[in-house]
C-alpha cells in the first residue's frame, strides 16, 4: 500500500510543484512538507490536511485514508497517557516505550474557538515510528 509521504511526492510532482512551491501553495511551512515526505509525519491535524489537500487539489480524505494512527496500535492507551502527563509536568529524559529510544517532546500552546489556552503534550521517537500527537 502507498505511504502517506509517497502519495504527497506523487500528487505534488504530478503538478509541478517543488516541497516549497507546494508550501507556499498550501500556506503550510516547508519543514511539514519535508517531514511528511520523509515520513516522519504519519497523521496530520485537520486543519494541515485542508490546506495540504487544497494545494494538491484533491479532497482531505483522500489523504486521510494513508495516515497512521500507529501510537495507539502499538502501545497501551494507559502508558500514552502516563507519558502525555509527565510531558505536561517537564519530565525530561522519556524513552519510547516501543524501542527505549530518547523520544522528543514538546507541548504545544493553541487557543480554542472561546480564545481558552489549550496546551496539548507531543512526542515523536528518535529513532523508531512511534509519535503521540
């Protein structure tokens, strides 16, 4: 079955546009472009893929179908959450629970349509696939 990351070369190639020409068409940074061409994006937030499914003219669940939701097959609801709170309190030095790799964290501030604050927990392995998002 096609990636996520092939399926955006193809689309993207198919109308000439380069990563950035495809960035700047989707008002998307390059940096998430590059990552969901490597890969390293496996499930995108609604409002990426609009805008990526806009630049590439095709509808957001046509991209939907290739994403991955492969944290939750993989690893227990109950040590996701264990991992989301101690991301929250500052924890430092997390290890994939996949692999034992040191995984990245970070914790995202957006406000919500009431303008509240909402701060959401991230994480992606270094080395393997694993991601919390």
């Amino acid at each position: 079955m096609e990636t996520l990351a092939q399926f955006v070369q193809k689309k993207r190639d198919k109308l000439g546009l380069s990563p950035s020409g495809l960035a700047k068409k989707c008002n998307l940074d390059l940096n998430t472009i590059e990552e969901i061409e490597a890969g390293k994006e496996l499930f995108l937030a609604v409002t990426v893929r609009q805008n990526l499914a806009k630049g590439l003219r095709c509808h957001p669940e046509e991209i939907r179908v290739y994403e991955k939701d492969i944290s939750t097959d993989l690893v227990s609801p109950q040590i996701i959450e264990s991992l989301k709170e101690l991301i929250l309190k500052g924890s430092g030095g997390l290890k994939c629970p996949k692999c034992g790799a040191p995984l990245v964290t970070k914790i995202v501030q957006m406000y919500d349509l009431e303008d509240n604050l909402v701060v959401e927990p991230k994480a992606h392995c270094s080395k393997c696939v694993f991601q919390i998002h």
